[in-house]
C-alpha cells in the first residue's frame, strides 16, 4: 500500500513530532529577529544619548569659565595734575581725561622693573581697555576722590583672564600662548599678593556686544531676540488662529480651500533662509523698513511660524469633540457662538502650546536674520523694534567667528544661555498642556 501511495504521488504523512520541531524553529527565529531589533533600537537610543552628552559636555566645559571674570586690585593715585589740572571738577574735563596714565602709574609703582618702553606697554595689557573707563566713571561718581590713593578693583584683559583661569593655550614651549614671561610673573605675583580674584562676570548678562572679549555681553542681543519674538507672536498667533478658525470651522469644501491648505502644509517644510530671502525683498527693498531692525527680524521669523501655529490650531480644534458643538446648537446658539464660547476655549490650550513651540524655534533661527541684515556689529543696547540690534544666535555666530580665544568660552557660554530659554519655553508648553488640556 505504501508503495503505491508512492507511486500515486501523494507525500508522505508528516508526523507531530517533525512538525512541532520546524514550527518551534521558526519561532526560534522569529524570536532571535525580535531580539537583534530591540537591541539594535537601543544601540541607536545609546548613540544619541552618547552624541548628545558629548555635545552638551563640549559646551558646558567650553563655557562654564566664561561666568567668572579675572579682576586686578591696583591702588591708583588720583592725580589732579594728570586730570583736572585747573581744579575746576568739570564733569566735560574729567569725562575725556588721561586715565590710563593713572593706571599705568599705578602698575609701575607696583612694578618699577618695568624700566623699557615694551616692558610698559605689556604691564599696561594686564587690564582691560575698559579699566580706564571703569575709573573715569568713579571719579565723575565722586570727584572729592581727586588727590587720593583708592584701591579698585580692574577689569583684566581677555588674555590675563584665561590665565589665571589656567585656560590660557601653551605655545611650543609649554608657555602660556600670547602672554609673555613676563606678563606670567606679573600675574603671579599680583595672584600671591591677594591682587587677582576671580568674581561673577555680571557684564555678560548687562552689556553688549564688544570688539574686547573680556566686555562683551549679551544683554543687546537678548533685547534684540525679545523684540523680534514680541513682533512674531503679535503677528503669528492672531493670524494663525484666525486661519485656522476660518479653514476649520467656516471654509467651504472646495478645490481652491485644499490647495490652501496644501500650500499651508508646504510652507510648514520650506527652509527658513527662503523665509530671509522674502523679507529682504518685500520688507527692506519694497516697503523700506530700516535693515538691522527687531521689527524686521519679527515680521520675517512671523511668516516662518505662521504655518506651525496653523496647524498646530487646526489640530486643536480637530480634538474638540463634536458633541460640545452639538449641544451647543442644541441649545440654539449660532455657529459664531458655538464656535467662540464653546470651541474655542477648549482649544486654545493646544494652540498656546503650538504657539510656544514656534516661538523656541523662532527664538533659535539665525539664517533669515543675516538676509535682514541683523548681522551687523551692534554695541548700544536697543530701545524699541526699530532700533538697530542683533539676536542671540546672530550674536554666538560672531562670536563663533572671532579670532580671540576668549570667544570661545563665551560662544558656549551664550549657547547655554540660548538653550536654557528653549528648554524654559518648551517647558512651559509642556505645563500648558498638562494644566489645561480637558479629556472627555
């Protein structure tokens, strides 16, 4: 019988134990799939960890010292001779007198050594350039200081700053880069007389920018970013929530309704320096707006956001659920009605959340800016929207440009300072959610 099964063609009956063996294979497999997949999952997750502590450790060791400033205690004599020659106490005399003589006075007589013209002029590049100014503002703060000998406390120059911080680059020699050997004594000797201290460098945070990087702040820059995104949102969030009310709820179903909204999409995925690109053309070279200008910059990163907030408030409006609009025409309120005092509050909570998220992203653009114009060198601190200004990361690109080392620490320094604000806003869009967000 068996035989002629054979010769029949039909195969051979597969016994229970060789199927289970192929199908408990077969899971095996399955299994060690699943198994390579999870793991090459985490892998990935543990790269990205890895690449961002990388980067966050790089800023964070670059830009932490940049926080503290190096200052010289030197007791200066303040010569009338030297600055109010008539004793008339002028502020107009005083205002322009010759106080760096006072400085470098004052650094000989701690230094009398220093007997030759290069010797002098590399004592005189221990302080800052903006020693003098230092000093000029406390003898016009108090000018019955004039013929005394007061100690102050004086602005180091970048270099002597990175050293005493111990961040200062070593030459070929081992030696510290741009310092000489004698300027190194110098500082250690002012160090082991209790003359050099190292303090909080408020003037980061209060002032603007500077060619010397030992002045330079971001405090023009942080205006400058806060006008631009008081622009954006004045602008954006009416707008996109007014769009996104009339496609949503009012539109009608047509042709040219979806190609607006494909166009709307589109625009969500355009690069921002198209955006820069728009704004140099119709808002500077058509409507003469003034180049370097918050309300500029505002008016462009506002086109840019738009599309995000639109969506963001379709999206919300989309989440409501249908019957709140159903009861309240039930209750014979309008569709304006229904809309406004029903839909609209329950939506607004995810619109504010997409609102602050296009402003994080808006707050960290820097391409559009340069097509404005908002590159420029800007020492003074803006006053209002049309002010000339830069943004904050406009003001780390410099900064990232500039030769001196000590940008370097205040490049990271800034980039912290950037961070913490998109990490405050995105927060705080978290909190908006969490805090209003209604579940039906």
């Amino acid at each position: 019988m068996a035989d002629a099964g054979n010769r029949s063609g039909t195969a051979p009956p597969i016994s229970g134990g060789v199927t289970r063996a192929r199908v408990e294979a077969g899971l095996r497999r399955r299994y060690r799939r699943e198994r390579r997949f999870r793991l090459y999952g985490l892998a990935s997750v543990l790269l990205g960890i890895g690449f961002l502590v990388v980067l966050f450790a790089t800023i964070i060791g670059n830009g932490w010292s940049a926080f503290r400033q190096a200052y010289i205690r030197l007791d200066v004599t303040i010569d009338a001779a030297e600055i109010d020659p008539e004793g008339t106490r002028d502020p107009g005399v005083l205002s322009v007198a010759n106080y760096p003589a006072l400085l470098r006075a004052a650094l000989l007589e701690k230094f009398p050594e220093a007997s030759g013209r290069r010797e002098r002029r590399e004592l005189a590049g221990l302080l800052s350039g903006g020693a003098a100014f230092a000093l000029r503002d406390a003898v016009l703060a108090d000018p019955g200081i004039i013929g005394t000998t007061r100690s102050f406390w004086l602005l180091a120059d970048d270099d002597a700053d990175l050293y005493v911080k111990g961040r200062l680059p070593t030459g070929d020699d081992g030696e510290g880069g741009r310092l000489s050997s004698a300027q190194r004594g110098w500082l250690d000797a002012l160090g082991a007389d209790g003359r050099v201290e190292l303090r909080f460098n408020r003037a980061f945070f209060t002032s603007g920018d500077s060619r010397d990087p030992e002045q330079a702040g971001i405090w023009g820059a942080t205006k400058g970013s806060f006008f631009m995104l008081l622009v954006t949102i004045l602008v954006a969030f009416p707008l996109g929530v007014a769009a996104a009310i009339y496609l949503e709820e009012f539109a009608p179903r047509n042709a040219w309704v979806d190609v607006i909204e494909v166009n709307i999409n589109n625009l969500a995925a355009v690069p921002s320096i198209v955006f820069g690109l728009l704004g140099l053309a119709v808002f500077i070279n058509f409507f003469g707006l003034p180049r370097s200008a918050p309300l500029v910059g505002g008016l462009v990163l506002a086109l840019m956001t738009l599309p995000v907030i639109i969506i963001a408030a379709r999206a919300s409006i989309k989440a409501v659920p249908p019957s709140v609009r159903e009861a309240a025409l039930g209750v014979g309120a309008s569709h304006v009605q229904m809309v406004f005092h029903h839909v609209l509050p329950l939506a607004l909570p995810g619109m504010l959340t997409g609102a602050i998220i296009g402003m994080a992203r808006a707050l960290g653009e820097s391409a559009p800016l340069l097509m404005i114009g908002m590159v420029a060198f800007v020492v003074e601190i803006p006053s209002g929207p049309l002010s000339p200004s830069t943004a904050l990361p406009v003001q780390i690109y410099l900064w990232a440009d500039s030769p001196e080392r000590a940008f370097v620490e205040r490049t990271s320094a800034a980039i912290m300072v950037l961070l913490a604000f998109l990490l405050v806003m995105n927060a705080a869009a978290v909190w908006l959610r969490n805090r209003f967000e209604r579940r039906w």
